[in-house]
C-alpha cells in the first residue's frame, strides 16, 4: 500500500510513501538514524541505484574536459604493450 502526498517544496515534487519493513530494520534505523531522518537516508540510499543525472553528468564533465582526457589517452596507449596481442595472458 502506498500513500502519496504531494507538496510543492523549493521547486521540486515531493511524495510521501508508506512502507513496510521489518521490526529489527525499523528500530535499528530509528536507533541509528533517528526518527525524523530515516526517509532522507532512505532516499539518499536509493538515489545511485535510480536516479542516473548525477552519474551522467559526471561522465559529461569528464569527457568535456580535453586536457583529462588527453592524458587518459597518452597513459592507455602508453599500456598497450604491455598486453598481449594473442590471449594468452
């Protein structure tokens, strides 16, 4: 069962979701965490794993940036030699 309460805060969609989990994972939360916490530390626990933006924008960064990126080419082809053309290794 889910229930989803919206509100309009600092720009951005909020819901609000009721779940069910173990008794231990609960109380072990709440003692960790603390009682007003655990929705934000579950939400930035799940965050990697379905939310790509951050990890794209990332990989956007990276390859925007010619000099790093030069200097990943020259040290890759500088490594090539090392492998074996055959696949031995």
């Amino acid at each position: 069962m889910a229930l989803f309460t919206y509100e309009d805060t600092y720009g951005f969609m909020q819901h609000k979701l009721t779940i069910s989990i173990d008794g231990d994972v609960y109380h072990g939360l709440h003692a960790l965490i603390g009682r007003g916490n655990i929705g934000r530390f579950l939400e930035n626990l799940a965050r990697p794993f379905v939310c790509d933006d951050a990890l794209a924008a990332g990989y956007r960064a990276m390859t925007a940036d010619e000099r790093r990126e030069a200097e990943a080419d020259a040290w890759s082809e500088a490594h090539l030699p090392d492998v074996p053309d055959d696949e031995s290794w």
